[in-house]
C-alpha cells in the first residue's frame, strides 16, 4: 500500500466498499459522488486505470465499471488493519450471544462457537480442536465387550473423551480388564499421548521377558488406540453458505468443488496449522489460501490459546466480496473467548 499515492489509496478504498455493497462493477461518477473523493469522475476514471495498471482493479466487460481484484482486495484489507478501521470491539448484535456460549469440553466448545459465527456471519465457520497428540490425559476406562473386543475410552484434561472398540489378538478374560485398566491408569495418566505413546513402545519391548500376560495386553490394546487417538477434529458449520457466495451461485461446479474440499479435513487442516503462530488475526485472499479455490474467495482466521499455547484456530471461508471490518473482528473475538473458557477449564 506504501506504493500508492494517497489519492489511489482513497479510490481503490472506494471502489472496494462499493463493491463490497452491490456486488456489481463501480464506475467512476459512484466514485466521485463519495464524500471522501474530492475529485471529478474523469480523475477518477484516470486513477482507476492506473489502479487496473498495477493488476489491482479489473474491468469485466468493455464499458463497464471496475471490480477489485484478489491483490486489490489484499492491500484494501492490510489498509483496515493498518489504520485500526476493524478494531472496533464486539458488535452489539453478536457479543452477548458469544459471552453466553458455555460447554464441559473443548470438542463442544469449539462446535457451538463454529455454530454461532456461521449463524451470525451467514458464511462458513472452521474451528480446529487442539491435536490430541499434545493433551494429557486424566483417565483411562476399560469396558470388556467379549473376549477379542474392549472399548477403550481415553479422558483428556481438557475435558475431551475418545473412545475406540479394539479388537484383540488374544482373548482376554473379563476377570483380567480391572488389573489391566489399574495398570494402564498408571502408565498414562497425566503424561501426554506423544509421551504415552513413547513409553508404551518402551515396555512393549521388554514385555516377552519381564511381564505377565494381562501386562502384555494392556500395552497392545493400548498401542491400538493411541495409533489413531492423534489427530485434530475440524468443525464445519454453514458449509450450504457456500450457495450464497454471488461469485460461486452460477458456477454449480465450482460449488461442488469448495464443498468436496471442505469434506477433505485433513487438508483443510493442513493450511490452518500453517497460519495464525502469531497472536493476531490473518486473512488469506485467493490464491493465499493454499486449497486450489481460485482468486475469488477468502478465509480469516485467529487462533486461540490454552496456557498460552495455541491449540485450535477460528476461521470464516466467505468470498472476496465480504464485510471485512465485521468479520475480522468477530473472528479475533471468538477466538479470545475460547482461549478464556479454555483457561477456566484448566
């Protein structure tokens, strides 16, 4: 944005915000007719030229008005950041519902938050969970269900419950579950799952000679569930906002696409664990996404902390043409809200 003059800063700020409005082309006499543009539609049209010039603006059609391009609406947004127009503090319509939101475990919490900024926004919500590689676990329950089947049910401090039917090599007797559950709660609790599972493959490996048969067990039952008790949940919710997205509403294919990649959460997962290591809000405009949607939609993004750890991250995937200084702000406070309830769980 240091590049331009003040002049194309304030025309390519109008032209954005028009844009935002009506979803349509902006011509120069709308410009002009702005009261921060103090200039005839003619400079105007000759500044929008300039701005098409340097691939911030685009023009459609012949004749037609201009529409800001995904490198126009990135410096429009670092422009809202730079000059404090997003922070603004909760909006008066959706603070109190947020502040309100209350749950027992961080899997609901993050889904009941997911639930309300997509409600508020009428755009899509992502919220990540903490990886459960990185929890420590409270509690281990074993339940026989018969002599090659157990549910194995792990509690994290946080307040997270995984459970898993496991499918044994060797029969266990029933009479045998209570001093592999005692055994086990000693081997995890309070260690992370990384750490569980580093101490698990420890004794496993000296389990032929030194420990009985029900220790044995114990340690491949637990082996079994810690494999897959690892990765993060991805909550999406107002993925059918997705229809309403004028740049996607006439493309049925392009619609099918961003819903098949919101089903893809593993790589959904995989650009939100890139961003948000600093402690502020980041918005990624099309191509910055890293998912292969195209130039014409964005996500906002902020993660939230427990301990002053980052463990999870809100987002809001909209289209170009959104209501950034609303959003960013909803976004940064709903992530502060979970990093306080997550505190308060702790």
């Amino acid at each position: 944005m240091t590049l331009l003059s003040e002049r194309q800063i304030k025309i390519l700020v109008q032209v954005v915000e028009l844009f935002n409005r009506t979803g349509e082309p902006v011509g120069s006499a709308a410009v002009s007719r702005a009261e921060t543009i103090s200039v005839s539609s003619a400079t105007v049209r000759n500044v929008m030229a300039e701005l098409e010039g340097l691939g911030l603006l685009h023009q459609p059609h012949t004749s037609a008005g201009r529409v800001p391009t995904a490198s126009g609406m990135r410096l429009y947004v670092d422009h809202l950041v730079a000059t404090g127009a997003v922070v603004t503090g909760p909006h008066a319509d959706w603070m109190v519902t947020l502040s309100e939101l209350e749950a027992d475990d961080v899997g609901q919490m993050a889904r009941s938050a997911g639930l309300l900024v997509s409600q508020i926004s009428h755009l899509t919500s992502l919220v990540s969970t903490p990886r459960l590689a990185a929890a420590r676990l409270r509690d281990v329950q074993l339940s026989w269900l018969s002599e090659r089947r157990i549910l194995v049910v792990l509690i994290t401090e946080d307040g997270r419950v995984f459970n898993r039917v496991v499918r044994m090599e060797e029969a266990v007797e029933r009479h045998s579950i209570e001093r592999m559950r005692n055994y086990l709660s000693e081997l995890v609790v309070g260690r992370s799952l990384v750490e569980v599972r580093r101490r698990v493959r420890q004794e496993l490996a000296a389990s032929e000679s030194r420990y009985r048969s029900y220790v044995r067990r114990a340690l491949s039952l637990s082996q079994q569930v810690l494999d897959l008790a690892t990765g993060a949940e991805l909550y999406v919710e107002g993925q059918l906002n997705v229809l309403d997205f004028g740049e996607l509403a006439h493309d049925i294919a392009r619609v099918r696409e961003v819903l098949r990649t919101l089903e893809d959460k593993e790589r959904v997962l995989d650009v939100l664990d890139r961003i948000c290591e600093a402690r502020k809000v980041q918005t990624l405009i099309g191509s910055e996404l890293g998912l292969d949607l195209g130039d014409d939609l964005s996500l906002i993004a902020c993660g939230y902390y427990r301990e002053g750890e980052q463990v999870g991250l809100v987002g809001v995937l909209g289209p170009l043409r959104m209501n950034y200084a609303r959003i960013i702000p909803l976004v940064e406070h709903t992530a502060r809200m979970l990093s306080k309830e997550l505190d308060e769980l702790s």
